[in-house]
C-alpha cells in the first residue's frame, strides 16, 4: 500500500496532540469587524480557551458568570493567548470585550461555530 505525501499529512494532523487539545478548548478569534466563536462537544471544570486576536487593536477582556468575574485577558494585535479557569456553577460563562467594547459572547458547550457582528 502506497501512501503520497497528503494523505500521510492529513493522518499525521488527525492523530497530534494538538488536534485533541483543540477539540477540548473553546476558540474565540477577534478580527476588525466580528467575533468568531468555536466550542468544544464537552467540557470539564476547568474550562480552557484560545482567544486569538486578528485584529488591528489589543484587547482587553474578561470571563464572567452571574456577577462574578473569572478572568481577565489581555491580548496584542496578532497575537495569541492560552487561557484556563476553572467554574463549577451551572450558569453559563461569557466572555466580555471590554476594550474595544463589544457585546458579551455565552461560551456553550456543545454549540456549533458561529460569528457574532458588532452591535450597530
């Protein structure tokens, strides 16, 4: 059996750790103009998130959940950043853009990808 060089690329990408700790992660990715949101199918409770910044901007942001904030972020434009918290409430966790401001994005569990416009 013969394998080229893509499909042993695509293997090797299935099967990397990095690959298995995406689908535990939430992903938020900020650009110019909306806010790009990918969930995990679970999550345990330590929640881990990669805010990824496309944008022109910093950013500064927080991780909240009713009334009580969990985290704050700070991330350069391209750039970045890990982060983990943990949160044992039944209450959803969102993630709040303080600067620039924008609107607060509910990290679900479970919830496809989706992308948030700025609020006119």
């Amino acid at each position: 059996m013969e394998i080229d060089g893509l499909k042993l690329l695509f293997l090797l990408l299935i099967s990397s750790p990095l690959t298995c700790l995406a689908l535990e992660s939430f992903r938020v990715t900020i650009n110019d103009r909306s806010v790009k949101l990918e969930a995990p199918l679970k999550v345990a409770k330590t929640y881990s998130v990669i805010v990824e910044n496309k944008s022109l901007s910093d950013v500064v942001g927080k991780f909240h959940s009713h009334g009580e904030d969990l985290k704050f972020v700070s991330v350069k434009a391209n750039a970045a950043k890990s982060v983990e918290f943990s949160h044992q409430s039944k209450h959803l966790v969102y993630f709040k853009i303080l600067s620039p401001a924008f609107q607060d994005l509910a990290l679900e569990v479970g919830k496809k990808t989706y992308e948030v416009p700025p609020v006119q």
